[in-house]
C-alpha cells in the first residue's frame, strides 16, 4: 500500500481513555499536514476534544467507520483491539494498535513509536500478520437470532449456580462428541493464549490455519482438547434444560443459549490485519508478555 493510499485514518480510544486526548490532537494535526484526515466514532467524546485542545475530528457511526477509511489506529489494550476486530465487517483495512493497556499482546506499539510507525505505513514499508476469525451463527429451530465474527474465542459456559452441562459437537456433519462440562471453548490461534490456556488448551502460533475446541473442567478426563482445522465447520448443540447458559462472543458481548439452541462456527472470509513491529519475534511476545515458560 503505497502512500497515495491511505487518505482517511479511522481511531478507535479505548473507553475512558482520558490521557488519550491529546494523543488524538497531535494525529490530527500530524495526519493533516500529510493530507489524512483522522475520523472517530460517537464514542471518541468529540467535544471533549475540541474544548480541550482546539481539535476538530470528524465522527462516523460505528458500522460504518471500518468501510470509509484506509487504515484503523486502536488507542487502547488487547480488549479495545478484539472490540475493533468485530467492527471491521468485511474490510481488511491494516490495523495499528497503540498499547494504552497493560497487557499489549496483539497492541504491541507505545505510544512514542506511533509516528515512526505511521509513517512506515504511508511509505508502503511494514509487514501485516492476518489473523484468522470465526463467523458465529446462533439458531433456534430455524431462526437465525444472531450473526457476528470473533477473534479470540466462543465460548458456551453456565452460570455460577448451574449444574453440569451437556454440549454435542459435530464437524463438517460428523458427530465428535457429547461434552459434560461447565462449557466449551472453540478458539482461534490468536485466542489460544487467552481463556483457552487458561482452561487447558494449547497454545497454537498465530499463523496456523487451526481451531482448538477445549472443553472447561471436563466430568470425564478423558475429554481433552482436540484441534482441528481452519477449514472445519462446527456445529455446537445445548443438550440440557432448566439451566442458565450462556453464549460468550470474545468475553465482550454474550447471549442466552435454550436446549436445542445450534451455534455454528466456521473460519471468516476476511481476516483481521495487524501491524507488525519490524523486529517483532513471536516467542518474545509469549515471554515477555503472558511470562510463559517462568
């Protein structure tokens, strides 16, 4: 992507973010004196902005920010970065994240390198890591009461009180198994390092074309995580009644699951395009940042 590109820079903050404001100052007036306008969503608190520091930004319905714009910047943590991976749709647009955060797994840059690496990006000089996302359908008998894609994980659990649950997986129309557990996990290799290792399940590296099913606190042992590939449509029933249940999109957005509910899985047609620090190695970010292996 060369630099005649990218003509409209979308910003999404991560909520709260009050020291953030003046970041969103000084990308407006860098972007302008390169020709870009900075553009943000109704929750980017726009008038706080233009009180505080004399700034205009324009402000795009949220739905439509990802399709008007060349590039994405996340001011935020890992969180506000998985939020913004259901906000892209079917754009492909690169995305920089900026670690406002604690953490900084997939917002990987600080702050002071967000220029440098700006620019990179107008120069047409930076590398992409696509990561996989699932498109997640949620049916009752024939009615389809949700649509959304995920980057991390799906996740079919009870509530605190609940009993045991019982979930049957198939694969491509191929029965795998009856779960009795407290849920299942059906993650990405990007999700892999997060509910799912918490759970048990391996960690898968971010470019494997995979998806790890994980079964949480198991009745039979016996019930491991299994992987499986990319290409795999899964098809997740509720078996049990009279109990509370729930349907987790990414541990941001959740639903209510009722016996017989269907919740299909399978790898979405577009991926989630992350800048990548030049130097980034992979391994570094599993010591440095989850502290694995210590």
């Amino acid at each position: 992507m060369g630099e005649s590109a990218i003509r409209r820079v979308g910003v999404v903050v991560k909520p709260h973010q009050h020291e953030a404001v003046q970041t969103i100052c000084e990308l407006i007036t860098w972007l302008a004196a390169r020709g870009i306008k900075l553009v943000g969503t109704p929750e980017i608190e726009r008038e706080r902005i233009e009180h505080q520091t004399g700034c205009a930004i324009e402000v795009l319905e949220r739905e439509e920010l990802a399709s008007r714009v060349d590039m994405m910047l996340v001011l935020g943590g890992d969180g506000t970065m998985i939020g913004v991976a259901r906000l892209m749709e079917d754009s492909e647009v690169p995305v920089l994240g900026i670690n406002f955060g604690t953490l900084g797994y997939l917002a990987e840059f600080r702050v002071e390198e967000m220029f440098p690496a700006i620019e990179s990006i107008l120069a047409g000089n930076f590398r992409l890591d696509r990561r996989v996302m699932l498109s997640v359908e949620h049916f009752r008998g024939e009615e389809k009461l949700m649509q959304s894609r995920v980057l991390n994980d799906v996740v079919i659990n009870k509530a605190a009180l609940s009993r045991i649950i019982e979930i049957e997986a198939y694969s491509n129309g191929q029965y795998v198994n009856s779960f009795r557990a407290d849920g299942l996990i059906v993650s990405t290799p990007t999700g892999s390092t997060a509910y799912n290792l918490s759970a048990g399940g391996p960690v898968i590296y971010p470019s494997m074309n995979a998806i790890v099913m994980t079964p949480i606190c198991p009745f039979t042992l016996s019930n491991r995580p299994i992987v499986v590939p990319d290409d795999t449509q899964l098809e997740i029933f509720l078996k049990t009644d009279r109990e509370e249940v729930a349907l987790t999109l990414d541990g941001q957005i959740g639903f209510t699951l009722q016996i017989s509910d269907r919740v299909l899985i399978r790898k979405s047609h577009t991926t989630f395009n992350i800048v990548q620090p030049a130097n980034r190695n992979y391994f570094d970010v599993l010591r440095d940042k989850l502290r694995w292996g210590r």
